[in-house]
C-alpha cells in the first residue's frame, strides 16, 4: 500500500512505528518518484527535527557495540528518553544483499514502547554507512527520539563518516585488541569525543587500566578535537550494565560544552553542509546520464580510466568539462 506523504508525516509525528518504517524505506529508496516523494516529505518535516543527540558508536567487530546500544538504551529509557538505534548492516559488494541479516540484535530493547530499532544496508555506500542515514535520522528526530544511535561496522572509513553525521563519537575498545596504535594511523582519536573500555572483569581490571594509560598516553600527542574537553576513558561491561550511567552523564555533560561554546550548532551547520555537496555531487550526475548521448560519453571516459589511457581524473574533468562548461 502506498501511502501518501500527508500519511507519512501524521505518522512520524504521531510516533507510529510502522509508518515512520515506510518514511525510511522511502527515504532509502533510489526509484526517481521516491525520492520525489522522500524530498517532498523531508521538506514538511525539517521544521521538527534536529532536536535529538546525535551519538556514533564504533569499534572493531567483537566489541560489544550491539550490547552496548541495548543496555544503554534501555538506560537512556529508563531516564524517561526516547532512542531510535540505526544499525548499519553492511552490504554485500558482489550480490548486494545484506552481509550480517542480523535483525534479531537488541531484542530485549526492541520490546521498549520507547525504542525503535532500524537495521539499514549500506548498498555498498564507503565505510558501512548507508548513504541516507542522515535523512533517516531527521525521520527520527521529527518523531520524537531524544537519542539516535548509529552503529557502524568498524571498518576504517567508517569512524569518518559517522562523525561527519553526529554531535558525539563513541569509541569502543576491548583489551588485547593490540589496535592503539592502529587506531591512531586510522584517525580514529582525532574523531573521538569519549573511549569506553568494553568487557572490563575482574580477572582483566589490571590489563583494562593499562590500555588506559597508553590510550591516555595517545591521547596526548593528539591536539584536542573540541576546546575545554578532556577526552574521558572509562572502563566497565555492557553486559553487565556497569559504567554505562558515566558514559550517559558524560555525554550530557558534552553537549552542554558545546551548546555552551556554540559549537554545538557550527558542527551542525558544517554537517549539513557536507550533505549539501554530496547530493549535489549524486543528482548532477544522475542528471547528466539520463541523456543516453551523456551516458555514452560517460562510459567511453570511465572505459579510458579503467584502462588507464590517461590519468582518471583527467578523464573525470574532460567528462564533466564537456558538459558542463559554459561555452
């Protein structure tokens, strides 16, 4: 059943699941006369969004990011806030299908009248993140989530992106992951704004507070992402709900840093701005290979490319030069 965006938006803003389900998988879709329809619904819904904290939770698979979310939702809940969790389920690049097909995580947080938990593909998009999670978070937000939650599937890039999308970033780390160092050659500390120490026990506490002090030690020779902020390590266990309720009043206590320095709103500002250029980028060119005289051009420029007949970028700029230029 087509619904029609009056539907959708009563829907979102009245918190109905199942519609606001059909607005992301609208928003999702790459058929011309649904993106029409997903541009057309994100315009009536602008004026109710941006309301939300947004968190990115990353960390190398095995880190516990799943039970993180569950439990720390359900904390979030309990403190009388609403979550929406976008788990992204990294697409397959030979078939395209889902690689995990996991939608049974967080199942105990899937029960909460207050949560609402969205598995997206990435189709391929760089890093595990899908290419709309920015809009489906504004989807979210106009229903009325305080916290929206993207999980990623720690692969490099993805700590990028993520952080280009959300006001906080979340590190998660295990002990003996031997990826200090690594997670420093990636970038990851210059993006990070808390490290939790995950699956912290007895029989480990010692080993956890040393990763601590290297990461600490890291830290150290990094300049500080956000003026006046010490970047907190704390340890605790998912699992075992400990350490959560630090990471949710530190998360508080971030924000109101940035809200107070006005960073809060610049960040926004910078993100929404590196949207802007990305879909710039995605409909000059569906624009452009609509005409099959374009699309030809397009495939002999890529051919030479891929053949490296001449430098790709040189290819790209005799392409877009040939029909965009104004003589």
């Amino acid at each position: 059943m087509k619904f029609t965006t009056e539907e959708l938006m009563e829907g979102i803003r009245s918190g109905n699941k199942r519609l606001i389900a059909k607005a992301i998988t609208l928003v999702e879709s790459k058929k011309a006369e649904h993106r029409t329809q997903a541009e057309e619904l994100l315009k009536k819904i602008m004026p109710f969004s941006g309301n939300s904290i947004r968190v990115g939770i990353t960390g190398v698979p095995g880190a516990g990011k799943s039970t993180f979310i569950e439990n720390f939702g359900r904390l979030a809940i309990a403190n009388g806030k609403k979550v929406a969790v976008l788990a992204i389920d990294p697409s397959s690049s030979i078939n395209k299908g889902s690689i995990l097909g996991d939608k049974t995580r967080m199942e105990e947080l899937a029960k909460e009248e207050h949560a609402f938990i969205r598995p997206s593909p990435s189709s391929g998009f760089l890093g595990g993140v899908a290419n709309t999670t920015f809009e489906t978070m504004i989807i979210c937000e106009a229903a009325g989530y305080d916290y929206i939650l993207i999980e990623t599937v720690g692969v490099g890039q993805s700590e990028v992106l993520v952080a280009d999308i959300t006001d906080v970033f979340l590190f998660l780390k295990i002990i003996g992951g031997g990826d200090e160092l690594q997670g420093i050659k990636r970038g990851i500390m210059e993006m990070v704004d808390l490290i939790f120490i995950n699956k912290v026990e007895k029989d480990n506490l010692q080993k956890a507070k040393n990763t601590r002090l290297e990461l600490k030690r890291a830290l150290d020779f990094i300049p500080p992402k956000e003026k006046g902020w010490k970047i907190p390590i704390l340890l605790g266990s998912a699992l075992y709900n400990e350490g959560l309720g630090e990471i949710y009043s530190k998360i508080d206590e971030f924000i109101d840093l940035k809200k107070k320095t006005a960073r809060f709103g610049e960040v926004r500002t910078q993100q929404a701005e590196k949207r802007f250029e990305y879909w710039v980028q995605e409909y000059i060119l569906a624009m452009m290979k609509r005409s099959d005289s374009v699309e030809a051009a397009y495939a002999q420029h890529k051919k030479n490319a891929s053949e490296m007949v001449s430098n790709p970028s040189t290819e790209a700029k005799l392409f877009v030069e040939k029909f965009l230029s104004k003589d």
